[in-house]
C-alpha cells in the first residue's frame, strides 16, 4: 500500500534551514565601553554576593546613571542593548570603597583614576580651532613667602582669565583679579607662563616650539593616548624641571590638565598615565577655590601634598589645591599654600573675548 508522507509545514521547513547557518557574528566593542561593560557585570555581581561576604556600605550615596549604548553579547544584555553604569563613587567620598574600573585589587587611586579616565573618554567636548583661542577663567589664589623667610601669606580667591593661542602662533592675553591684561608670548620680550597660578615672567613666543613645559592646544591634541608611550614623553620632557622624577612627572600631569584642553582621548590618557606613577594616593574630602567639595587624587613630596579635585558625580576636573603635609617656616601641616576652581573652558575666536556663559 502505498503511502503520502505528510509535507513538512513552513515552519519546521524554516527551522530546518536555521540550524544549518552559522551563528551571527557578535559585533566587536571599543576598549573602553567594554570596560564599562565588564564593570558593569562586576558590579551586578557583586550585589548578589552571598551572606557573610564582603560588603562595602554607602552613606548616602548621590549617584548619576548614564546611559551607555552597547552591541548585545548575551541575552541578557540583547533586549534593548542598554547597559546603566553607575558614575559616581557609591562610598559618598571614602577612598577604600572606591568601586568599579582597574583591575581587582589594584589600589584606590589606579581604579579612581580609571573611572575617571573612562568619563573623560566619553565626555563631549567641542575643539579649538587653530586660528582660535582657548579661553580658560578660574577662581585661585596662591600663598606667597618673603624671601627673607617666614609663614606664607595666602592671597584672597580672585578670577584668572586667560587666552591662549591654539596652535601658538599669536599672541595670547592673561587678566587676573581684575587688574590690567597682561599679553603672553607677543614679539621681543613678553611674559611667559611656567604653570597655572604662575607670576608672568619676561620669555619669548615658543622660542623652541611648544612641550609639556610650554603647551599650545594642538601640542597636547597631538600628544599619544597609549598611556605608557604618554608617560615616557612626559617624563622625558619634563626632566629639566629637576626634582624628585615621580613627583615632576605628576606636576607636569596637572599643569596640562589645569590651563589646556585636551581632548576626550588625549585627557583619557593622561589620567591613566597619572595612575601609573608610583605614590598616587586618594584624599576622601577635598574643596576647591570655589567651595565645591570633591574627592582627590594626590601625590606628596618635600612636605607638600598636591592635589587633583573630581566631582563625586560626573568626575570632572574641578581644579587643585596644595596642602603642607609637615609644619615649617611656611607654617603649620594642613596649611593650604594653593588653590584653584576650573569656571569655563571655551573656544573664542580673539584673545580678551569673553565667551558666552558655560560650564568647564
């Protein structure tokens, strides 16, 4: 007797077909959204670490979620393709619960810092021109000593505004505490800038071209963003400043971050060459010349301490502060000999304009 096998229906005729193709492929990320990608599976860990495991408590933790959009790699992950990442430091400020970013284990200061490098690479930033100027304005105020000796005399907080040619073929502007405009590298003898907070000094326009020293805004867009080729120009650059190595690579660091604009990647890589330099530390509290609190990464040599200030939030560069760590003749440990506050970071298209209002 003969038999009709029953066709196969239109579905099992498409499953059929599926099994034989080869997985689609999983799309490739970026270094640094698939450190945002594994921190966020640390973290989601973490959460269900079981009884008796090692906790860390947040006293009242202000947090920020951010959205990142990533390719789906499970599907866990594949509906919608969403990770929220968590920027601020659930600790509310204490260096030992830092949480998130760098390698487990690794000390407070190299996993601050990452998280803060993986901000600045994601942050948006528009980019100067070279016929423009970087405008920066910014609260400070800097102790003085008399040479003959004696306890420092801390200056009252008053604005800095200055211009800087970005590719330094013109001349800039600097204006402080409302005194008269002081013109920076213009023909023959002007007034240089050996750092932010700096008294100008009588130097010429870029005599040997721009360096870690003496930057234009397209020298530190320029600069490398792997970290360890980063450090090693910095360093090498930065020799004549003499000194303690570590220390002069970590000055050099915060002069670029104060009074340039680097962008995202280039700030990426200096946070994360910063963390490779030994001594780095966290300082749980600290404020800048406009009040704002923060927390800190720090390094201390020859009795002071300088410090970087990051908002707990968004971990943007706030500004920087010098502290005594030993009482001397300038006067007793915990003096603050130094401070900064970062207003605005603007590109403008003359030196003395004043750019419309903004946030650094």
């Amino acid at each position: 007797m003969n038999t009709t096998p029953h066709p196969r229906s239109e579905e099992a005729e498409r499953l059929g077909l599926t099994a034989l193709l080869p997985p689609p492929p999983v799309p490739g990320l970026e270094p640094d959204r698939a450190l945002l990608l594994k921190e966020t599976l640390l973290r989601e860990a973490a959460c269900t670490e079981p009884a008796g495991g090692r906790t860390v408590r947040a006293a009242r933790p202000r947090r920020r979620l951010v959205r990142i959009m990533v390719p789906a790699l499970t599907c866990a992950l594949a509906a919608g393709g969403i990770v929220v990442v968590n920027l601020a430091d659930p600790s509310g400020g204490r260096p030992t619960a830092v949480a998130g970013g760098g390698a487990p284990g690794a000390p407070d200061a190299t996993r601050l810092l990452d998280r803060i490098a993986l901000a600045a690479a994601h942050g948006g930033q528009p980019t100067a021109r070279a016929d423009q100027f970087v405008y920066i304005e910014s609260k400070v105020a800097y102790a003085a000593q008399h040479a003959a000796g004696g306890a420092a005399t801390q200056a009252p907080v008053h604005t800095r505004q200055v211009w800087l040619s970005a590719d330094g073929s013109r001349p800039g502007l600097l204006r402080e505490g409302g005194g008269p405009a002081t013109p920076l590298g213009a023909d023959g003898p002007v007034h240089t800038l050996d750092g932010p907070g700096a008294t100008p000094r009588p130097g010429r326009l870029h005599q040997a071209g721009p360096s870690v020293d003496s930057p234009t805004h397209a020298y530190v867009a320029s600069l490398p963003t792997d970290p360890d080729a980063l450090l090693k120009l910095i360093r090498d650059e930065a020799r004549s400043r003499g000194g303690d190595p570590d220390q002069r690579a970590f000055t050099a660091i915060g002069d670029l971050l104060a009074e340039t604009w680097a962008p995202p990647r280039v700030g990426a890589a200096l946070y994360r060459a910063a963390a490779k330099i030994p001594g780095v530390t966290v300082v749980r509290t600290a404020a800048d010349a406009a009040g704002r609190e923060g927390v800190a990464v720090a390094r201390t040599a020859h009795g002071r301490q300088t410090q970087w200030i990051f908002d707990r939030t968004t971990y943007a560069f706030l500004g920087e502060r010098t502290v005594l760590t030993e009482a001397g003749e300038a006067g007793p440990a915990g003096t603050v000999v130094g401070t900064s506050a970062i207003l605005t970071r603007a590109a403008v298209d003359r030196a003395g304009e004043i750019p419309a209002p903004t946030t650094a």
